[in-house]
C-alpha cells in the first residue's frame, strides 16, 4: 500500500505536468503525446488501484481511461472544459490518496466525477459508479475465489535491470544521525591520540631531564629503566592510536559522504507542483502568469528540500495575489500581460541561495509601514519592506481564502529560521519584488565557530562569519558614544555578544578583545566574545520539545570533552544585532548633504560583461565610465578624475596587465586602486596581477555581484 501511494503521488505530479502543458501552445504531434502519456499514466494506476483493492481510485480512473482514449482517438474534442474536468480529476485523485493515507472515508465526489467522465466521453457510456459507498472507509478488496489466480502487480515496482530500491526516510535520518556520531567519535580518537602524544613528551623531557640523569643508586638505575620501558611503550601506543585513527578517519569520511550522497535531492525536487499552483492562483485572481526556474539541477540535503516546500508555496502564491498585476494594468505601464515568478537557486559557499523573484508591482511601502505601526510593531525607517514578516502585517485590503490574514510571510520566516536559515526581501516601484533566502545544504552538521561566553561555550554558524581576530585596545574607538574598530576601510560596530543575550557586561582590563566579525545584510559587525576557542563541523542535536520555544537558541552539540556547547540562532543573532547597531547608524549619518558618488572606470572589451558590470555598479550608486581596452581606459584618464578602475584582463592592444602596470609606473595615477575581473583562474595569472600591482583579483567563473561591490567599498 505504501509502494502503491508513492506511485500515486509521482503519477498525479506527472498528470499536472501533461494537463499544464496542454494549456500551452502545442504542435498536434505534442498534443498527441501529451494526452498519450495522460492515458499511459491512467492506465497504470487503475491497475496499481486494482492491485491493492482501492476500488473507487480504480474506478475513477477507468472513466478518466475512456476519455482520454476518446481524446487520443480524436472522437471527442478537448476543450477548456474538458481540461478543467481533467483538472479536477487529478485533484480528486489526490485527495482520495490522502483519504488512503490517514485511513479517513472517501469523498462522495468521486461517484460524482465518474458520471462527469463519463458524460464528458461522447462514444461511451458512463463508467459504473464505485462499489464501496462514500460513506465506508478505502479497504482492500478480496478477490473472488473464481476469478482465478491474479498475479501480484506491485505499485511503483523497480524492474530488475536498474539497481534502485526505496528506502524510508525515517531510515535515511537514522542513518545519517550515526554517521554523525561516527564523525565525533573520530575526532574523540584524534583528541585522545593528541594526549598521548602530550604524554610521551613529558615522559622524554623527564629521562632527559639533567637532575634526574645524575642521580646514582640502584633505584634510580630501576626508574631510569622503567622510564625507557614507558617511553617506548608510549610510542607503540601512540603509533598504534594513529594508526586507527588514520583508518577511523577514512572510514568515517566515507560513510559520511555515502549517506549525504544517498539523502541529496535536486532543487526540482522542492519545486514539484509549483506549476500548478502558479496556473491555477493566476486562474483565481484573472490574472496570467507563468513560472520560470533555473538551477533545479543543485542538490540539497532531504530535510531541506521538505522544509522548503510550504515556504515556496507561500512565497509563490504572495507574488501572484500581491505582486503580479492584472492584465489591464500591465498593459497599461507597458508590461507584458502574462506576469513572471521566477525562483532561481544557487549555490553559495557551503550553502544555497534561493531567490524567488516576481515583476509586478513591488512591495506598497508606505502602506506597509502604516499597517506595521497600527498593529505596534517599531519598524526600521532604512528597511521597511522587512515589515512584510511581521505577524499579522498584510498590505491586502480585503481577505480572501489567499490573503490578507498578514499570516503567510510570516510563516515562511519561522519556517526558515527554523531550517537554520535567513530571508530577506527587495522590491523597486514597478519592477517587482524579490525574497532570498539562505539555507545550508544540510541540517545535520554544521562548521561552526567555538566561543566562550559568561562560562558557557557557544557556537556560530561559520556561513555567517568573516573572520574572527584578538584586536589591541587601542584598535577600539568610540565614534558618537558607539565602540566602532578602526584599522579597517569603514569603522566597524563593535557589540558585546552578551548583549545579544542580555547577559550583565564582562569588566575586564585585557589589552586584547577577542571578536568575531559576521556579515548582517550589506554590513560587517564586530562581537565582542569572552574567547575564542575552535573551528569545527558539529553534530547538531535538537532541544527537546520543552524548549522548543527558546528562541535564542537552534540546537546544542556535544564536544569530545563532553562540553555543552548551545548553537546560537542565526535569524535572531542578525535580527537583534541590527537592532542594536541601528541607533548608533543613524546618529552617525552626515547631517550635510551627500557627498558626489564615486567615479568607477569599467574597461572591458566584451559589450555584455560592460552591460552587466555597469548595472551592478550604478545600481550601488557608483557614477561609471567605460573603455573597450586598456588603450582606451589610458586615453580616458588622461582627461578625466577616477576613483577606482575595474578592469578585465584579456583585451586588444593593450590588456589589464600592461593598463595596471602603466598606472602604477605613473606619478598621476600610481595611486587609484584597481580591481581585474578575469576568466584567468591558473595560479600563475593570480600572482602575476597582483606582482604588477592590481588590488583585487576577481574570477568570472565564480563571480558574486555582492563580493565585488564589498571589495570595491573596501578599496574607496
């Protein structure tokens, strides 16, 4: 039964996916064998259904057998109605399965939509209700004892040639859970053999030791030998606990990324029936809309892709009902009619990023900010579209069964959060609006950062960190009564981590602070910690349902001494660290007016890379010029003042290399920073730009708009 419900699932998805491609425009051939494959899939399932005595699924899809041979035999036309009809089958189909699940009675409208199917074929007549009565619950029907032997047809059964099997979840976690504890157990063994090794130097220090070497007697002759005997039995220990360690390693790193392989699912995986859903809210709100989707291809962790689903629901149907415009208006402000949700997936560092992007009519601000204050809610003047996760807070002005209820972004933020993840919101006037979310690959492990903190040790999500360091007193200023560290390009906010936790401050006079420096947004933040310990990857461990609602914290793990170290909650630590370095930010605003934007050269040869580089910049609110070559970029500096020139390497007459060189061999330019963003990735083209004096060297291949808009605010 289980088999054939998993069947069932996949063959429901496969009928959304023929019927919304039908809605589309369509060659007669592709026509042909979309409805071909409709059939093939009913076909299958009514003898899956038949197999394990689910009658009325059966039933239902004999009906909806004879239309679609009727529709492939080109005796019946298929029309809007008979799609929807169609529609409404594959959705019927999914709630019997869910009836069959949980064991609840089946719906009266599946009787209902065998006559429909049959009334809807024009050759045949309807279809013979199901024998059970809707009120009885799905049970298996036995077979009768004349109808002779039926063999067993398997739902979702693997042929013999391929060598896949199902596995249940529930196993896979298990699963990965010991690989998890196999890893510490690994590190426990390399902490032991680091304590043996400590052992057996003490041991050496002390036969070496000259006091102990002079003294005479026959005991001390016996010690003496017992110490060499120690000695050497120390190192047969210690070459013996390497060797295991060394094969425990092994063991373990390949255990571990066997079941991390085994658990990876593609992005598409999260995005199943998405299609669905854009088709049929467009539908309900008369408006048009289609779905686009880019690096479905990227492989997450099970447990990621599960919790992803509701949020890309909720964030998919938001942009429809609020983003998405009517046809009309579209037109209107020159749009096309048919509005566009995209969801884009990326990988970043150890993680993924997820966009889910709409071109309507963005986020309505003021409205937004207005409905945040009415329900009390202190608001960020510099971020106001935040406002959108707040429970309760909606800009719909009626409610309807999609919105209104200022439930469903709020809902995605906790479901996020609760993946160990952070979302964040764009939207331009007109253009549309955009939610990224972060996520790690997996919620099982975790690299994370080691600190100390009030006695307790803590541990931070690496993901976020940019560095940690130990800085002198001295690199520690107050700027408008805000502890800031200087040394940097921008003074950095400086918080006590026990603020976070609104732990009492630490009094200390230590020359040193230990900080660690995490990325909030757009902007570095320095926390003060009372020490830094370690950086590890961490079995992460869950709370317990009776502190479930600790919302400082995400989990806790075990280290190979046996500490406690508790995980701080990446969406609160950012949360709160903004609300903390707020005041200060806009206490140190300039109060005159702002200075000229900066003057950035962009030499590039290829027209696209220029396009592109030069929106990313102006975006930033950098004042851009541009050169097709390093010959051109020469000429243009002889006229005009720059602040930085970004420049690629491989270009006609004169490339990056030979423009930085001269640049830096002239007294009128020596000093303007310069940035190469090339294609050249060998290590020998890296040392060169920087020997001839580049500041930065950026890859094409892993390029990231935000890296490079950090190192040019770094170098300005």
């Amino acid at each position: 039964m289980g088999l054939f419900l998993d069947e069932m699932d996949e063959r429901i998805n496969t009928f959304d996916r023929d019927l919304l491609a039908l809605e589309t425009q369509l060659s007669d051939v592709e026509r042909a064998e979309r409805i071909g494959s409709l059939f093939r899939g009913a076909h299958s399932l009514k003898g899956a259904a038949d197999s394990v005595g689910a009658t009325a699924i059966a039933t239902v899809c004999h009906g909806l057998e004879d239309l679609l041979a009727e529709l492939r035999d080109g005796a019946t036309q298929l029309d809007a109605s008979r799609v929807e009809l169609l529609f409404q089958t594959a959705d019927a189909l999914r709630d019997a399965a869910h009836c069959l699940r949980v064991g609840e009675s089946a719906s009266p409208a599946l009787a209902a939509l065998v006559q429909r199917l049959g009334a809807s074929a024009s050759r045949r007549p309807p279809s013979t209700a199901p024998t059970e009565t809707p009120s009885q619950p799905f049970e298996r029907q036995p077979k009768s004892a004349g109808s002779g032997p039926q063999p067993a047809r398997p739902a979702a059964s693997v042929s013999a040639r391929e060598s896949t099997v199902r596995v249940a979840a529930d196993k896979l976690d298990a699963l990965m859970q010991q690989s998890g504890e196999l890893l510490v157990a690994n590190h426990h063994a390399k902490e032991r053999l680091g304590e043996a090794l400590v052992l057996g130097e003490i041991v050496r220090q002390l036969r070496l030791d000259p006091a102990f070497r002079d003294r005479r007697g026959r005991g001390a002759q016996r010690a003496s030998q017992r110490l060499r005997e120690l000695d050497r039995a120390l190192d047969r220990l210690t070459s013996a606990l390497a060797n295991n360690h060394a094969a425990l390693q092994q063991a373990a790193s390949r255990v571990d990324a066997e079941v991390r392989r085994i658990r990876m699912l593609p992005f598409a995986t999260a995005c199943e029936g998405l299609d669905r859903i854009v088709r049929d809210t467009a539908r309900n709100t008369h408006k048009t809309a289609q779905l686009r989707l880019q690096g479905t291809e990227i492989e997450l962790d099970r447990s990621i892709s599960d919790g992803l689903r509701d949020p890309l629901v909720h964030l998919v149907r938001n942009a429809i009902d609020h983003g998405i415009e009517n046809p009309q208006r579209r037109r209107a402000a020159g749009k096309p009619e048919t509005g566009t949700v995209s969801i884009a997936a990326a990988l970043r560092g150890e993680g993924i990023e997820i966009t889910v992007a709409d071109d309507g009519a963005g986020l309505d601000l003021p409205a937004l900010r207005a409905r945040a204050r009415d329900r009390g809610f202190s608001i960020d003047e510099d971020d106001v579209a935040s406002a959108v996760f707040l429970p309760g807070v909606s800009t719909a002005r009626t409610i309807t069964g999609l919105s209104g209820r200022g439930v469903g972004l709020d809902a995605v933020r906790t479901a996020v959060d609760a993946m160990r993840g952070t979302i964040r919101v764009r939207s331009a006037p007109d253009q549309g609006t955009s939610f990224v979310l972060t996520l790690p690959l997996t919620l099982t492990t975790l690299r994370v950062v080691l600190f100390e903190l009030a006695g307790q040790t803590f541990a931070l999500d690496a993901a976020i960190v940019q560095r940690v360091s130990r800085v002198r007193s001295a690199a520690i200023a107050s700027v408008e009564g805000h502890p800031v560290i200087t040394g940097e390009t921008a003074p950095i906010p400086l918080i006590p981590f026990r603020a976070i936790f609104d732990l009492p401050a630490l009094d200390t006079t230590s020359e040193h602070t230990a900080i660690i420096i995490i990325q909030a947004g757009d902007r570095n933040i320095a926390l003060s910690v009372d020490a830094l310990l370690d950086e590890r990857e961490i079995l992460i461990r869950s709370l317990g349902p009776r502190l479930s609602g600790v919302h400082t914290i995400a989990g806790a793990t075990i280290l190979a001494d046996g500490t406690l170290a508790l995980i701080a909650r990446t969406a609160f630590l950012l949360e709160r660290a903004g609300e903390l370095t707020r005041t200060w930010r806009t206490s140190m605003a300039p109060k005159s007016s702002a200075p000229p934007p900066k003057r950035i050269l962009l030499v590039d040869d290829s027209v696209t890379t220029r396009a592109l580089e030069r929106s990313i910049l102006e975006a930033a609110e950098y004042e851009v010029i541009t050169a097709g070559d390093g010959e051109e970029a020469w000429k243009t500096l002889a006229g005009t003042e720059v602040d930085l020139v970004v420049s690629d390497v491989d270009m006609p007459r004169m490339d990056g290399f030979a423009l930085v060189e001269a640049m830096r061999a002239s007294a009128q330019f020596r000093d303007i920073p310069i940035i190469l963003v090339t294609a050249r990735e060998s290590d020998h083209d890296k040392r060169r730009g920087l020997e001839v004096g580049a500041d930065a060297y950026v890859l094409k291949s892993g390029f990231d708009q935000r890296a490079l808009l950090e190192t040019i605010r770094q170098l300005l």
